[in-house]
C-alpha cells in the first residue's frame, strides 16, 4: 500500500477504540463431590479436560484486534454449590461473557450448574465407559431447561479411555462453535449503535428498535443529527494533520473513474476537488463519533473526543443530506474495509441508509468472522433463460440455476473486491493477515466514480468495482416482524464471474457506477431453497450483509443464543447447534422448534 510518510500518526488506534477488555471464555471444571478417594481420584484428569479446553481456544480463536482469545479456568474443581460461587465470583471480577463446563463423571446438577442467566453457557460431558459424563451432562441439561437458562449440550460421537487427553473433532467443532457464537454475543453485551440521521427514504430497516437492540442485544442506542457532520467541518472538529495525511493518500491511491452523468450535470474540477475534501472529513468525523478520539482532547474538544461507545453505527445519507452535500458512499466504503490511511485495521461498520437492522447482520458476520462486510442491495434474480435472452450467455457452474445481483451505492467494503488471496483462491482475511500488496491491489480493482446526480444532487464519490468468483460466501438479513420479534434469514452460496461482455451488457442495465457482487445461493430442493428466484422472492428486505465464508451453522448458533428465530437457511442439518432444550419442543421440525423455543425462553436481556 502506497501510504504517505511523515504527518501526525497517533490518530483512533486500536489500543483506544478497544480500551475496554474483551470477554473472556470461563472454564468450570465440575466433578463428583464425594472425597475419601472418589473426588481425589478425578482431580487430575478434570483438571486437564479444563485446560485443554482453554488451550484449544486460546490458540484458535482471536478477538476483533487480533489478540488471541483469553480464558479463565476456576481455581478449583467444582464439586459443590460453595465452590460453584467461588468460580462464578472469579469470573465476575475476570469479566467472563461466555462458560463452558467440562467434566468426565457424575456431578451434582443444580449444585455445579452455572446459573447465569445471560452468559451463554455449554457443558461438554466425556464419553467415557470408567465414569458416567454423560449421566451428569443428561442431568444437569435437564436443570438448564427446567430453569429456563438453556445450555448447550457437548458429548463425543465415540468413546474415548479414561485417560484419554485429547478432545475428538467432533467436540472440537462445537467447543469452538459455541465459543465463537458466545463470545460474539458477549462483545455485543453494553455496546452501542448509532443512529447518524434517522428513516433513509421511509426504509423500515432504518426505524431504529430501541427495544430490539436492548432486549435481545444487550446493546444501547445513540443518536446525532446528520447537521453534526457539518458542525464538525464547519468548526474544524477534526484532526487536521490526519486529514492533510488521509487527503495525500487519497490522491495518491484512490483512483477516479469516469463521469457517468449526462454534460449539463457533470461539475467542474474545482467542485471535484471540494468534494474529495469533504469526503476524506466525513470519513473522520464518523469515525470519531462512533469511537472516539483522544486527539480531539488535545484540540481542545474534550467532550467529542469520547464518542459514542458505537460498534456499528448507520448513516441516513438519503435525501436530506446528499440532496445538498457529497454522499456517505466514500466513509461508508472506507471505514468497512480493513484498511484505510493509517494502515490496516478492523473495520468499522457503517450501515448504508442507516439500515440498523442490516447493520446488525454486518455485525454478526463481522463478529463471527473478523473480515469486512459487503453491504448490498438484493438487487435481481437473473434467470438462465433472462441471461441467455439479453447476452446469449448460457449460465453454467455454480451459476447454472440463476444468480442474484447483489448492488447499491454505499458500504461495500473495498476487501469486497476479492483481491485478498489464500492457496490461489480468492478471500476475505482478518485484518492481521491482510498483506500490503493485497491493499494496494483492492485499492487498484476499486474506481471512485462521480455520483450520479440524478439521485446525489450534493455529489460525492462512489466504489465501482467487480467481487471476483468462486468465493464461499453467506448472505444473512435480520427482519422485525410486529407481534413477533426478529427473525434471521440466512443464504449460502458462491460468488460468480461472468464472462466480461455479460456483466457489463447486465451492469449497463442498472448503475455502473456502483459495485457489482454476483451470488448464486446453494440450492437444497426445500423451503426457500428450491430455486434461486424463490430465495429471492421469500428475502424480507432490500438489503442483505454478505461474509466471507459458509457461516450459516455460526450464525444459527448465535441466533439461538440471542433467541432469535431462523426462518430460512440452507445449511446441513448436521452442522447446526442449538442448546438442548430446543429439542424439547419438538425434533421432526427443527424450524418449528426454534420458533416456540425463542418465544418461550424470550430476549437474552428482558
């Protein structure tokens, strides 16, 4: 990445946009409280279940600045209810969010149980002939479900030795699972969204829930006019070292395309060069009021410097402000890659239109993931027949049954480009494995078009790029339903190239100008997944958030842990998780199931 040298350099670093620490994962080593030879007997070998358990996750899982995931096992096994509160007052002072509890034999259910309401919890019971793991693991499920706190239940497909060390691959995918889903759901926990503006052109998605966010998410709600975004320029509310820095960089990587607007609407160079100026700010000022910065302190902006505590955040845009200003499209693009001028970074998601509720499903695949978001709209179901009608292109691949064009102007992140690569294939990575290179080649496969004013009237800039083929991906919207609640729709699929003369005889078709991800959904002859056109038809909204990777059995996990139902998804039935409880509503319809499950246990945080 070309980065230009020298300048003021200590602007929001990672060190202060995650000043607070990160959840960590409790580990509860329960065991049989009988002494006198039956407890001292088990106390190495639960011990070292316990902190197996911690290594595997510390070595396998990071949090959203990269560090690697922190455990906290108890002191001691727990046997009883006195050392049950010994632990549980360990991980208060230790800021755990997530507990699993290990154990190989029987052990006293309601006295070892982890009665925390709202830390998601899970037990992995050892499948072992010597002691009966799964006898507890069966008791004390019962305990969570007669209690109403559902725990997921963990038990090995083959039975191991009793001195067996290691943890089987089945347990291993769902101590990691569980863990990921935990602690995405505990790094929502006292977090906030910030709404910047308020209703897009009367899109539902942007009435901002408050209830939503608080019940289910544990998440507070900010809120600032768009007219603060022109205080901050006005007033210079903003660190104008950077801005001078991120201007340079901008100029130097961030590559102008042509001007699709008809001659009369096109501007001069000088209205150009104004809003690039203003763009690069709006970009620092949104950054600074979702995450604050201690630099504004030293401006002599003390009270602005603190932010808004914001995770995500979403940016009205339409039509108030981009019918007199640039648009939001260059902020919001910028600050949902992995990148920006200060280097590589984890994004910061910005939803389009301030669609909170797609910005809740970017925040779930981000926080799943730690890769960037593609925000799109759910643009076109392109049927074979309609593609070989207008190009003569007959689909093929993963795109013989029809595709969908993910579109829209806004917070397609640049990383969305697939110019990020592994073994040869195209990627999205965390920020940590981002190369140089795959910046500046993300940066070179992204043209900054002007906006078209027909519907920007103030201008501004918007990412026109190609997402390459190939690409496991999962689209996911999350929907409010009145009287119901929300629920989660999930989609896996692949993207897909087009040859270079279809995709731009179907690009010509709608705006050019804006980035193009083509999608073709896995098809599993049911539900909503019995053609492409039907998952088009039954998506509940006209956005969708895109991740990188097949992410829907996470997903699932997570949704089960937040009690928010799933109403459509493709993912194999084997690979989904959901505590055990769910099971006592009933086995031969899961999706039923989960319905009456999440309806009955209600929000995480009511």
């Amino acid at each position: 990445m070309k980065r230009i040298e020298g300048g003021h350099s200590s602007m929001t670093h990672q060190d202060y946009r995650y000043k607070q620490a990160f959840p960590k994962i409790g580990i509860r080593p329960t065991i049989d409280g009988r002494r006198k030879g039956v407890r001292e007997s088990l106390e190495e070998q639960t011990m070292r279940m316990a902190t197996s358990v911690a290594e595997l996750l510390a070595a396998e899982l990071r949090y959203p600045d990269g560090s690697a995931v922190e455990c906290v096992v108890a002191e001691t096994c727990i046997g009883g209810v006195a050392e049950a509160a010994a632990a549980s007052e360990l991980f208060s002072r230790s800021n755990v969010g997530v507990t699993i509890t290990v154990t190989p034999c029987w052990c006293y259910g309601t006295e070892t149980m982890d009665m925390s309401p709202s830390i998601p919890t899970a037990i992995w019971g050892f499948n072992g002939t010597e002691r009966p793991g799964a006898v507890y693991l069966a008791a004390v499920l019962s305990a969570h479900a007669q209690k109403g706190i559902p725990a997921f239940g963990i038990y090995g497909e083959d039975v191991q030795d009793g001195g067996d060390t290691t943890i089987p691959d089945d347990v291993r995918e769902k101590l990691l699972r569980f863990s990921r889903a935990g602690l995405a759901a505990a790094t929502l926990k006292g977090q906030a969204y910030l709404s910047i503006g308020s209703v897009s052109m009367g899109i539902a998605g942007s009435i901002v829930n408050d209830s939503f966010f608080q019940e289910y998410l544990g998440m507070r709600n900010e809120y600032v006019d768009m007219s603060e975004l022109t205080r901050r320029i006005e007033e210079e509310i903003y660190d104008p070292e950077e801005y001078k820095l991120a201007l340079a960089w901008v100029k130097e990587n961030c590559s102008e395309g042509p001007d699709n607007n008809v001659a009369h609407l096109q501007t001069d160079r000088k209205r150009k060069e104004y809003e690039w100026e203003t763009v690069v700010k709006m970009t620092q000022i949104v950054r600074d009021l979702m995450a604050g910065n201690p630099r504004l302190a030293e401006l002599g902006f003390t009270e602005e410097s603190m932010g808004h505590h914001a995770i995500v955040s979403g940016f009205q845009g339409q039509r108030q402000w981009t019918d007199h200003s640039p648009n939001g499209d260059f902020l919001e693009s910028i600050l949902n890659s992995s990148f920006d001028w200060n280097g590589k970074r984890a994004p910061y998601l910005v939803a389009t239109e301030n669609d909170s509720l797609n910005g809740v499903s970017m925040l779930f695949g981000s926080l799943l993931t730690h890769t960037a978001q593609i925000f799109a709209d759910v643009r076109t179901y392109w049927s074979p027949d309609s593609v070989q009608r207008v190009t003569g292109h007959q689909l093929e691949g993963n795109a013989k049954d029809g595709i969908l064009h993910l579109i829209n102007s806004g917070s397609a992140a640049l990383d969305g480009t697939g110019q990020q690569s592994r073994e040869g294939k195209p990627v999205l990575k965390p920020f940590w494995e981002i190369t140089d290179e795959e910046v500046q080649d993300c940066l070179k496969a992204t043209s900054w078009r002007p906006a078209s004013v027909e519907y920007f009237r103030g201008g501004g800039y918007s990412a026109d790029f190609l997402t390459k083929g190939g690409m496991p991906v999962t689209m996911t919207r999350l929907n409010l339903v009145k009287g119901l609640g929300p629920v989660l729709q999930i989609a896996q699929g692949y993207t897909v190239d087009l040859p270079e003369d279809v995709h731009d005889t179907l690009d010509q078709r709608t705006d050019p100008t804006w980035p193009s991800t083509w999608f073709a959904p896995v098809l599993t002859g049911s539900g909503a997944f019995t053609s492409v056109y039907e998952v088009m038809n039954q998506w509940g909204a006209n956005h969708g958030s895109i991740s990188y990777g097949h992410i829907g059995a996470d997903l699932i996990t997570l949704a089960s842990m937040l009690r928010i139902p799933v109403n459509m998804h493709n993912v194999p039935e084997t690979e989904i998780f959901r505590p055990r409880a769910w099971g006592l509503f009933g086995t031969s319809e899961p999706e039923s199931a989960d319905y009456r499950a999440c309806s009955v246990f209600g929000p995480l945080y009511r």
